[in-house]
C-alpha cells in the first residue's frame, strides 16, 4: 500500500514538472514569433518602426530575457509567502510557548503552598528549557517551553537552586539534610523511588548542563553551593557524579575568587558522603589538576599553590588507607623520574628533576606527611619520601642550584620535626658552605636582592654577586640552627652537634668574608651553649643511652622552649621574615589569606545554613542579563575596549617617564664626577612624582648646555683673533 502511495506521488509530480515545462516552452515560442514581426515590420515599413521607436520604444525592447525574469520574479514572490506563513505559524508556537513571570509565580506559589506535583513537573520543564536555552543542538519543537526573558530566568534559576532539593527529598521520604551512601541504596528499591527518579535525574543533568555553559564565578560559586547539599541523590547515577567531579575539579584548579573553595568543598562532600565509589577518582584527578596548576611559581602565585597544596591534603584526610595507596604510587612515579636521571645523566633528564612541577610535587608529599605523620596508615611512606628528596638535592652539585637545595634541606626537617625522626640534614648544608662559590669575596659587585623560596637555579653571574653569597650563607645558618634546635633537648644534643661543629669552624677558618665569620661563630657559640645546657642535665642521670626514658629527660624544658638554640632559632626567624618583607616590593598580595582555613570560612558556611541569606545571596547573583547561550561580555567589550586603550597609554607614559628619570641619574653622576658644584643642582626623583615635574627639571641642563657652547665659540674666536696678531707680527719683523 505504501509502495503505490509513493508511486502515485511521484507520477503527480511529474505530472506537474512537465505542465509547467510545457508552459514555459510556449512562452519562449511566442516571445520569439514577436521578435520576428518586429524585424519583418522593420523591413517593410521603417516609417512605422521609427515612429514605434520614438513613441513606444517598450514594444521594440522586447527578448527573451525578460519572460526569464518574469518566471524567476514569480518564483520569489511564491517563496516570501510561503516563508512568510512559516514565520507566522512559529511565532504564534512560540507565544504558545513562552514563560511569563505570572506563570513562574503561580508554579513556586502553588509548590509552597500546597505541594502540587503538577506545579514541580511544570517548573522542572521550565527549569530544563532555561538550562538549554539558546543551545546551537536543540530545537524549540521538542521543548514544551522554549522562550523566556532574563528576568524570569533568574527567578527559575534561583527557586530551583534553593527549594528543589527540599522538594525532592520529601517526596523521596529522606531526612532534610545530610545522609550517606546507604540511605540512598535504602531509597533506590521503595515505590517513591521508581515514580520520582527522573525528577533527580532531570535536576542534576541539568544544573550540571548550565554549569558548563556559565562564565560568571558568582553564578558558579552559588550554583555549585546549592548543588552541595543535593549531593547524596549522585550515589544513584554513576555517569552524572564522574561528570560532576571533573567539572568540579575544573573550576577547583582554575576558577577565581570564592569559587576555588566552593568547588573544593563540594569534592570533599561527594568523597565523605558517596565514599569508596568516587574515592578513587576524586584522588586521582585532584593530584592531576594540581600538578597542572604549579608547572610555574613566581611570589603570586606561590600562595594560590599552597593553597592547592592543603586543598589535596586535607581531602586525603577522607580515608587514610586509601590515600597511602595513591599516595605511595605517586612518590613512586617520582623516584622512577630521580633513578632515570641518576642512570641517563643528560640534559633533559636532569631537566625532569628540576622543574617547578616535581619540586612542588615533593612539597605536596611533604605536606601530607607532616599532617599525617603520626598515622600508623600514612607514617611508612615518610622513608621513601626522604630518600628521594635527598637524591633530589645531590643529583647536580652545583652553586647555581643552592636555591633549590635549600628547599629540600627544609623540607626535609619539617619530615624529621612531624615524625620525631633523625635526618641527616646538616650534611646537605655544610656541604654548601664548603664550595668555593661561597668562601671567595664577591667579584660580581653587590648584585641585586635575591628571593630564594620563588626560584630553583640562578645565572653564572648571580653567583659571584654579594647578594647571592649573603642570602646563601644567611639560609643555611637558619636551617642548620632549625635542624639542631629540633634535638636541642635530646640527651645525645653533645655527640649529634660535635661534626657541625668542627666543619663550622673550619669555615670560619677558610672563609676571607669578615661578615660570614662573624656569623658562622656566633651559631657556633650557640650550640657550644646548648651542650652545655643538656650536659649539666646529662651528668645526673643514671639510666643507659637505650633506655625508652632517656627521651623524656628534658620534656619540661622543651615544652617552655628553654633551651639555647630554640631562643636563638626564633630570632633567626624573625631577621629572616624582616629580609623576605623587604623584598616584597607591595606588602598586599593577591590571596594572601587563601591558603588558610580560618574562621571567617566556617561562618560563611555557617551563614549558608541561614534561608534568609540564602534567597538574598541567590538574588544578588542571578539579577543580570545573562542567558545561556549568550556572552555575559559581549554588552561591556567597547568599555573593555576603551580601557586597555587607556592602559595601553598609561605604560607609554610610564615607560617614557622612567627613561627619562634614568637619563637623568645618569647625567647626574657624570655631573658629580666632574665638578662638585653641579652637585647641588641634583634633585631626587621619587617614583610618584609626576612627568610634568620630571620634563621641568631637565630644562636646567638644556640652558647649561647653551651657555656651554657659547663659551667654547668665544674661547675659538679669541685663538683666532691671536693667530692673527701673531702673523702680523713677523711681517713687520
């Protein structure tokens, strides 16, 4: 039946192609008949021809061409009206099937007030067409409603976000807040469950959808915080929390603001409340995106990394057993790196150890171990760690890369102060101290101060300047003092410090800088300080060395810092912060206080707990323009414009500024070399002084300048003016 029905259309319109083709076949034979009376007429009677020609020149212009038009202009105007009935049936679809503000207000009215489930199953349709709003995929036939404005947007946006998980856990029968993993499989086998699992479904997959397509941080923060407590319904769908905890993971390593910990806070409560089903992976992927995200370190940046850094360990505080294992697979893949370059000893493996991206890895580890250390799960792995950070700070013994031992000598005593263990640090750092580069005078000049927490190797010629010698030595002297004041309360302190202390004065012998003596010898007064200290409590005791109570000896001193050495550390680290401020040129850093869970944090999540400010941050945040499918930029890219033009020339400005205040000095000191009565006409240019002044001042050397050339024309013309007397003088001779 269907294959004659076919048949029976395709021979109609058949049918209907060669009527239309015998029509047109007509019309060009009767045009071309009328062409040729026209030219008969032209050859009998050319009195009448001229006469049409000047009267009716339409009927003499006649062709071919113009019945082709014809046709084609008839053709158009068919297809403006058939795309005009189009537009008209979709735009009375579309009035069918817009949202008014009236509606959304009715569906949340009647959702609060009564609870009808036709109101949700309206308002999560509306709540799917918002999410999918402007997508290139979707047509607006398969939505039930498919045009909206900005406003009603928002207000779908934010009752969704704020009531729907209220809703949906009472329909489910849940408790209000909370639950794990086994109250979901609990829920998953009830009748509720099988009537109401796709409104979950629906509402996760489509706040997860408009998660992807946001670009404002506060929308994200907001939405991700909302979605926090609904957490519990991913146990059910397995695709959703993979794809929940990679967006997450996202925005926790590169969103700004509030939004890095909204996001870290939502990976942790998928980890506490779903458990071993997305351990595994949470573990994984935030050590990969930690990784990614510390390949480059400068002073800014280096407190948004320690910020990552506690991020991951306090998340491995979730389930220790299952931590030690990723954990020791990565220190693993780390040592695997170190073997490599101790065997191939080239150039790029050497490069693999040396970068920013494993040295911030060995912090990381370090940092998990210090917190964990006392952990019967997670303390074995403090060994393996300390052998690769070793081999890490012997692998190129070279002064240019002291910045980089230093980091792991003072990793190393945060491993030995967490875990009440001996290392042997102080042999890395007087092993500095005996190369040459540190016991030579300087032969680069003063050089410029140098930061040693935010790089790993220096340039040849940084290493024969002062600044580098005096931050080296200085760095050593402080770990060397953290490492002995950590055993400074130890029974054996006499025979642990005896070897530090004959290389340190064997420094001070060698050394030909005054100021490195006086120093090296003032720590060696110290610890002659703190033996003497620990032997005056030594000599009444009566137990042997391994005697458990010989570790308890001194805990009352150590517990009040009495000793020596811990006094003397504590200054150490006062001068030490005194230096790192001076090199801070701003003392405002972007995240500065991002690396500390404090408790201003705390409240904030407390305050979420609050409905009133829930609805009024909610509000605040979903009060814009923007609709997926749009650019939240597009409406502000001529300012944005306007200003990096007016930056642009701002730096012109600068950057010509500042030459010229460097020309200025310069010609300031030839002057002071020179005479020293320019001397009093220098000024002093600070770095806020305005061009204008700047351009003022010079205008002096431009007149000194003038006066100069007039003299050296007059002392010309007075040689001149002798040569002259003198020749007239020999011809009167």
């Amino acid at each position: 039946m269907a294959a004659s029905d076919t048949a029976s259309y395709e021979s109609l319109d058949n049918g209907i192609i060669d009527e239309d083709e015998e029509e047109y076949a007509d019309s060009r034979g009767k045009a071309r008949e009328h062409i040729s009376q026209l030219q008969r007429l032209q050859e009998k009677d050319p009195e009448f021809y001229q006469f049409l020609k000047e009267h009716d020149k339409e009927l003499l212009q006649f062709n071919e061409d113009g019945i082709e038009e014809d046709a084609e202009t008839d053709i158009d105007d068919a297809e403006t009206q058939e795309n005009e009935v189009i537009t008209s049936k979709r735009e009375e679809k579309s009035s069918k099937n817009a949202i008014t503000t009236a509606m959304v207000e009715s569906w949340c009215n009647s959702i609060r007030e009564n609870g009808t489930l036709a109101a949700v199953h309206s308002i999560m349709k509306a709540f799917r067409s918002a999410c999918h709003y402007g997508d290139d995929g979707t047509d607006g036939s398969s939505l039930k409603f498919s045009t909206m404005s900005s406003s009603v947007f928002n207000k779908i946006m934010l009752f969704v976000l704020t009531e729907m998980d209220g809703i949906l856990r009472g329909l489910l029968k849940l408790p209000p807040s909370g639950g794990k993993k086994e109250t979901m499989t609990n829920v998953m086998g009830t009748k509720q469950w099988k009537k109401y699992n796709h409104l979950v479904k629906s509402y996760l997959g489509n706040a997860l959808h408009v998660l992807n397509q946001m670009t404002d941080t506060e929308m994200i923060s907001f939405t991700l915080r909302r979605l926090r407590y609904s957490s519990i319904f991913l146990a059910a769908f397995p695709s959703l929390l993979r794809k929940y905890i990679k967006v997450a993971l996202h925005f926790w390593g590169t969103g700004g603001g509030a939004l890095p910990v909204v996001s870290f806070l939502f990976i942790r409560d998928i980890c506490v409340r779903i458990g071993s089903d997305c351990l595994d992976e949470c573990f994984k992927g935030i050590y990969k995106a930690y990784v990614l995200n510390c390949q480059f370190v400068n002073s800014t940046k280096l407190q948004h990394i320690q910020f990552l850094a506690n991020c991951v360990v306090e998340l491995l505080g979730v389930d220790l057993p299952t931590a030690y294992q990723h954990a020791f697979a990565f220190i693993r893949q780390l040592a695997m790196i170190l073997r490599e370059a101790l065997s191939m000893k080239t150039e790029g493996a050497f490069r693999k150890v040396y970068e920013w991206k494993f040295m911030n890895c060995l912090e990381l580890w370090t940092g998990a171990i210090c917190a964990y250390g006392s952990e019967v799960d997670f303390r074995p792995l403090a060994y393996p760690l300390t052998q690769v950070i070793s081999g890490v700070a012997r692998l190129v013994p070279s002064a240019r890369y002291f910045p980089l031992r230093l980091r792991c000598a003072r990793m190393l005593n945060r491993i030995a102060a967490s875990t009440d263990t001996f290392i042997p640090v102080s042999l890395l750092l007087l092993e500095m101290l005996e190369m040459k580069e540190l016991n030579r005078p300087p032969t680069g000049g003063v050089g410029k101060a140098i930061d040693l927490q935010t790089i790993l190797k220096v340039s040849k010629p940084t290493v024969k300047t002062r600044a580098f010698q005096e931050a080296c030595v200085f760095s050593v002297v402080e770990e060397l003092a953290e490492h002995l004041a950590q055993w400074s309360y130890s029974i054996s302190f006499f025979e642990l410090s005896f070897i530090p202390t004959v290389r340190l004065r064997s420094f001070c012998k060698s050394t030909k800088i005054e100021r490195f003596r006086r120093e090296m010898k003032q720590l060696i007064r110290q610890i002659e300080a703190n033996s003497e200290f620990t032997n005056q409590r030594r000599v009444s005791v009566s137990f042997l060395p391994n005697d458990p109570a010989a570790s308890s000896v001194l805990e009352a001193e150590k517990k009040s810092g009495a000793s020596p050495l811990s006094q003397y550390v504590v200054t150490l680290n006062r001068r030490a912060q005194q230096r790192k401020d001076a090199l801070v040129e701003s003392s405002v850093l972007v995240g500065e206080k991002s690396s500390v869970f404090g408790k201003k944090k705390t409240a904030e999540s407390d305050d979420d707990d609050d409905e009133d400010n829930k609805k009024e941050e909610g509000a605040a945040v979903f009060s814009s323009s923007w609709l997926p499918g749009t650019d939240i930029k597009t409406k502000s890219q001529k300012g944005d414009k306007k200003k990096k033009k007016k930056r642009k020339m701002k730096e012109k400005e600068v950057a010509e500024d500042e030459d010229v205040v460097e020309d200025f000095v310069l010609s300031s000191d030839d002057n002071e070399n020179n005479s020293d009565g320019d001397s009093d006409g220098d000024v002093d240019v600070d770095d806020d002084e305005e061009p204008k002044n700047v351009k003022a001042k010079w205008e002096p050397s431009k007149k000194h300048s003038k006066k100069h050339k007039q003299s050296a024309d007059v002392s010309k013309r007075n040689v001149k003016a002798r040569a002259n007397k003198s020749k007239k003088r020999k011809k009167a001779k």
